[in-house]
C-alpha cells in the first residue's frame, strides 16, 4: 500500500471503481481528508454507503463537481466487455494532474496456471498490453509493477500508475521554451550524430541555429535542412554560443573548443535542455 498511500497525500477527491463494501475507501480516508466516491452496482453498495462519502451504481455521465485527483479500479477491468470504452470513461473523470490506479491479473493470475477459466473474467492482460491500452487511449503509464494480489489467489497481478498523456504539440512547446530559454538568439550546434537526429533535428526549423559543426571531416559538405556540416572557425564562428549534440562526447568536445578560443560559459549540452524534468 506504500505507492498507493504516497499518490493519497495531497489529493482531495477519489473515485474508486468497484469499491465492493468500502474497505480501501475506509483506509484511505484515515490516511487523508478525501472526498471518497465508491462506484458499486452490487448489494456490497449498501456496507460502502456506511464508510464512504457516496456511493453510485455506475459511473456518472457527468461529473458532480470537479474532476478528480485519482481514479482507482482493482480487479475490475478484466471483468468489462468493453475495455476501450472503460479507459477512456476513467480518463474523463480525472483532472491533468490527477492519476489512475489500476490492478489486474497477470495472465491467469497465478504462476501454477496457465489460463484463466473464471468465466466472469473477459480479458487476460500482460504488461504490454495494459500499457499500451491505455496509452492508445489518453493515459501514459508511469509505474508499473507486479506481485500484488487482493488475494492469495490472484498472488500475480499487475498494478498501473498512469496519469493523461501530454499532447504532443504541448510537450513540443514546453522543449522549444527550454531551448529558446538557453539560447535566445543564434547559435551554433557541434555533434551531428544519433543524438543530434533524437535531439536537435526534429526542431531544427524552429530554431535560431546558426551553424553544424562536426569534427568528422567526412561529414564536411553535408547538407541538413538549410545548413551545411562544417568544422569549428573560430574567426566565423566568434561569439555564437555552441550545444554540444553528443552526450558520449560532450566532455572531450568541450575541451577542443576551450583550447580554440570559446569561452567555457558558452558551450552547452543536451542535459541542460532535457535534464530535469520534473
């Protein structure tokens, strides 16, 4: 229960998705002042109604309030026929900073079986595809581990942490303000490797870069976009601030522009663009 008593601090309101008689429900709110809603279609909705805030048999079309800071569903996605649209419900119910917790069995549940016969069970999971459902639909995994059970028969499951996936135009903006934050004006990039083309070149036209420079001189002459690889000139390139596009060389590249003339509080690397992030 650590990562799930971790995800409560600072929350205020949580949903549970099959919260059966309230047990976790009633945990939870002696950790932290939640808003507890309990979705429960079944007789158990009258034991839950007892320790949680309210309890609906199904989850609302439309929200009572705000969206909610964490969404928790243990053992009941293997049993909805129609798991696309369940995802997608869970992540209409979260706001962009809240989370989902999710467990379910791994394969049969436990490593004595190789099936799972239980007719009530609909869908048998592996990691891979838990996370890519619900990355196809909205929701990036950020933790995923296996072991726990909500019995001793089901000793292997499967527990996602996913939280709504940043849209790509915005993650695309929020690197380009890094970018444009350490170098407002020109600048000049030196490493065009497979770090520069993850890095660097898919914003390439977005950017005020000046110059590609490359200590390979069989790469002199090369054409990327609108620039040409090139050496280091220390008369033509006086003055631009430089990236360094190698994260394996960025040490022994730094050290051959301060023996040409670059001051050291002008050269820069990839880790200070994308390191950090929170």
């Amino acid at each position: 229960m650590g990562t799930l008593a971790a995800l409560l601090r600072n929350r205020r309101r949580v949903i549970e998705i099959g919260c059966a008689e309230g047990a976790l429900g009633a945990w939870a709110k002696m950790l932290a002042p939640l808003d507890y809603t309990g979705i429960e279609p079944s007789r158990d909705a009258a034991a839950a109604r007892r320790v949680l805030d309210r309890v609906l048999p199904q989850i609302p079309e439309k929200l009572d309030g705000a969206p909610y800071d964490l969404v928790l569903a243990f053992h009941v996605l293997e049993h909805i026929p129609d798991i696309a649209a369940e995802v997608l419900r869970w992540r209409r119910l979260l706001n962009p900073g809240g989370f989902a917790v999710v467990e379910v069995p791994r394969s049969a549940g436990h490593p004595f079986l190789s099936w799972d016969m239980n007719a009530e069970h609909l869908h048998q999971f592996t990691a891979a595809s838990l996370v890519s459902l619900f990355r196809r639909h909205g929701l990036e995994a950020v933790a995923l581990t296996s072991g726990h059970f909500e019995s001793t028969v089901y000793c292997d499951s499967l527990r996602l942490v996913a939280r709504p996936a940043v849209p790509d135009g915005v993650r695309r903006r929020a690197l380009l303000d890094r970018f444009r934050s350490l170098f407002p004006d020109r600048f000049a990039v030196y490493g065009v490797g497979g770090d520069f083309r993850n890095y660097v070149q898919p914003l390439l036209g977005e950017l005020p870069v000046a110059a590609l420079m490359d200590s390979d001189t069989a790469r002199h002459g090369e054409r990327v976009g609108e620039l040409v690889i090139e050496p280091y000139d220390p008369v033509r390139h006086a003055g631009l601030p430089v990236l360094i596009a190698s994260l394996r060389y960025r040490s022994e590249i730094a050290a051959r522009l301060v023996r040409q003339g670059v001051p050291p509080a002008a050269i820069s690397g990839l880790e200070e663009i994308y390191g950090g992030v929170p």
